[in-house]
C-alpha cells in the first residue's frame, strides 16, 4: 500500500449520475435523491504537482496536471503490440493501480494510484528476454525483445522424409509437407506381394501377389499365401522318400512324409537270430548282423546280448544286487533278477528278530526273558541199555517184561509195558 495521500480539494465519490451520456434523463421526472444512477467515483488517481517547463506552471497541481498524467500513461499503453483495446487498458490500469487511503477501492482515490510500468507490463506479450511463444509451430525458442514483444525464433528444418518422401520438406504447422517419390521400391507390409512401388500421392502401393506353386511332395498345389510362405492341402498316400533306407517304403500322410512300411530286410537288429539286419549307410542288407548288434538270447540273466558270427551271445551276468542286506539276491533265467527276503529267526524266543537294510539280520535280547530248560530226548542206545536194566530188575523180582519195539523208524520214544 502506497503512502501518498489525495488532495484535500479532490473531488470524492460516490457520485449520483441523472442522464446518459446522450442526454437521455435515466429517470425522467426524479432528479432528487432517489433518482437517477449512484456510481462509484473515482475510478483511479493520478499525480499532480509536477514539476513543469511551462512559464506560470513550474509546479503544476490540481485535477488540470493529473488528469493529463492518466490520458498519457493510456496513450503509451495503447501503442503496445497488439494493440490493447480501452477496454483492456481500463482493466489493466484497475487492476495494476497502487493502493493509497482507505484499503481497496474507497471514496476518495478510487482503486488506487495509477502505476504506469505495472500497466504496461501486465498488457505487454512477455518479459524482455522470456522465452515466449509466437504462435507459429514452425519456429522453436522465441524470445521476448526489449519491447515485450514475442520475436520468432529458429524456423524448424523437415529433413526426415518418410518411405515414399523426398526431402527436405516444409514445415506445415502440425509436420511437414514433401514432395513423393513417385516410382521408387517401397514395402507395403504385406509379405504375400512383390514389387510394391510409391504412387504420386507418396503412397506405397502393393505390387503383384506372390502365387504359391510350388507345392511339396505330400501336398497339393495351388496354394494360398499365408504371410510367411504357402498353404497348400494334403496330398495324403501319395508316395515320398524321408532319405532313410531302412524303415521301408514311405507315403504321405496330413502333409508329411510319415508312414513307413518298415525294414526291407529279413531281420533286424535287436531280433534272435543275428542272420540279416539293414545297413542305413549302405542303404543295403547283409548277413550275418554286424559284431556288436543288439539281439535276444532268451534267457534273463545276461545283458546285453551281442551278436558274434551270426550267433547271439549272452551278454555281462545281470547284476542283481538291490543294496539291501534283508534280501537274498539272485536271477533266474526265466524270470529275471529275484530279491527274496532273508530268514533271521535264530530259534531263541528270548531275542527280538529283525532285518537292517544294510547291516543285515539283529537278534536283540528281551530283558527279562529266561529260555526253558529241555528235557533231553534217550538216543538209540540208551534205550537198549536201559531196556537190559529192566530185564534184570524182572530177573531179580520175578517181573515179566516185554518189547513192542525199541524205537520207530521216525525216532519216537520206545513204549514199554510192565507188567
């Protein structure tokens, strides 16, 4: 807020208006003091006191000095670049005015004093030396001269022509116009034409369409162009050739050379009897299978098994062995490698039997277990010698004694009567 002061012969507002400025009464009959227009008066203050060249005037005061100072400063705001209309000017003096006496737009000064440089700045395109914008898309890095005047900056180059362009170019305000390059090669994006040219309009216009006859051997042909080569339909059982000699005869089959009537030959290595196999380098039969070819011996526990001179030889003995200690591992020619579980029951119902997988058979003590005491069994001559002793006894006291048999063929105890 300014601190200049308004002269205390300055006229005040507010001010009541009673006709237009064509003289038309704004209400016609009551010119009192409810008629007419109440108006905020003064708009704006200007300086007076000024010092001047002028004889009688050295110091020039009153509304005759400040009411010049307006009209100048709105001259000079009216030769800005563009040019402001009064209506911009009247705003821009408003809204730049410095404010003086009471806070805002008051009675005495209006808005404020009129601060001539703010005006202007506020109405001018840009700050000297501000980068700016011209309006013209076809130069870069404008800048504003001393004036507040936008100047254009550097005319933007068109040197990228496109396929069928010929550069450079002119700019248009949103890219760049270039003269076509009629007839030249081009690429229309489209794999299935050749010889795509560019048209007068810089266009690239597609070229013949490529035609798909060359179909192969398991397909028939014309086909269609599918962007990355041809389609063509199957041309199922004809006959074809895979460049392999042993797997017979081939045809066609969905487009492929798939089906194969199998080996020409009588044999084939892997078979029993090493008498004929198929050599693929040789593209020919021979006899016997080479050394070295796989066949089949019949029997399980040689693998594998080779041919030598026509015969099938066993091959190294199939090792068997699981890594498990509980096993018995064996083979039978028949059936193969077998891997039966071991027995470890060591007849003493006072050990817990079990098996570990790599230490083999445990037979742990049960705490607290006592075995029975056997009662032993007479052998063959004990029985005949106490068999004697009985005879003697019947001898001594008169007793009759008899023998059914001393023993049985299975080993059972004798049965003896008493009588």
């Amino acid at each position: 807020m300014g601190t200049e002061s308004v002269e205390v012969y300055s006229s005040d507002g507010p001010r009541r208006v009673f006709f237009e400025a064509n003289g038309t009464a704004i209400t016609p009959g009551d010119f009192s003091s409810t008629g007419g227009e109440l108006r905020q008066k003064p708009d704006l203050a200007a300086a007076d006191c000024v010092d001047t060249s002028t004889p009688g005037f050295d110091t020039f005061c009153g509304t005759s000095a400040a009411a010049p100072h307006a009209a100048a400063i709105a001259a000079l705001l009216l030769d800005l670049p563009g040019p402001p209309t009064p209506v911009d000017i009247r705003s821009a003096l408003l809204a730049t005015a410095l404010d003086i006496e009471a806070p805002g737009t008051d009675r005495d000064s209006g808005a404020g004093l009129i601060d001539a440089l703010a005006a202007g700045t506020s109405l001018a395109e840009c700050l000297p030396a501000a980068a700016c914008n011209d309006g013209d898309p076809c130069t870069a890095n404008d800048l504003c001269d001393a004036f507040g005047v936008c100047q254009s900056g550097t005319p933007f180059v068109c040197t990228s022509p496109g396929v069928c362009e010929i550069g450079p170019g002119t700019c248009n305000g949103v890219g760049c116009d270039y003269s076509p390059d009629t007839g030249a090669a081009c690429d229309d994006g489209d794999p299935c034409t050749a010889g795509d040219l560019c048209s007068a309009l810089a266009v690239c216009e597609s070229g013949t369409p490529f035609t798909c006859d060359s179909p192969g051997t398991c397909e028939d042909g014309p086909g269609v162009c599918n962007g990355v080569g041809c389609d063509y339909l199957p041309n199922t059982g004809a006959i074809c050739d895979d460049g392999l000699f042993c797997n017979g005869t081939d045809s066609c089959l969905t487009g492929v050379c798939s089906v194969h009537a199998g080996s020409p030959c009588q044999g084939v290595d892997g078979d029993a009897d090493c008498a004929e196999s198929c050599d693929e380098f040789a593209d020919d039969c021979f006899a016997p299978d080479p050394f070295g070819s796989t066949c089949d011996d019949g029997l399980a526990c040689g693998f594998p098994d080779f041919c030598l001179v026509g015969f099938c030889m066993s091959g190294p003995p199939l090792d068997c062995d699981d890594a498990d200690a509980c096993t018995a591992d064996s083979c039978d020619q028949v059936t193969g490698c077998a891997n039966d579980p071991i027995d470890c029951d060591d007849q003493n119902v006072c050990t817990a039997d079990s098996c570990d997988a790599i230490t083999g058979c445990l037979n742990d003590p049960i705490p607290g277990c006592m075995p029975a005491t056997p009662v032993p069994s007479l052998g063959r001559a004990s029985q005949v010698v106490a068999f004697l002793a009985l005879l003697t006894l019947g001898a001594l006291y008169g007793l009759r004694v008899t023998r059914p048999e001393l023993v049985s063929e299975k080993g059972e105890d004798p049965r003896l009567d008493l009588r």
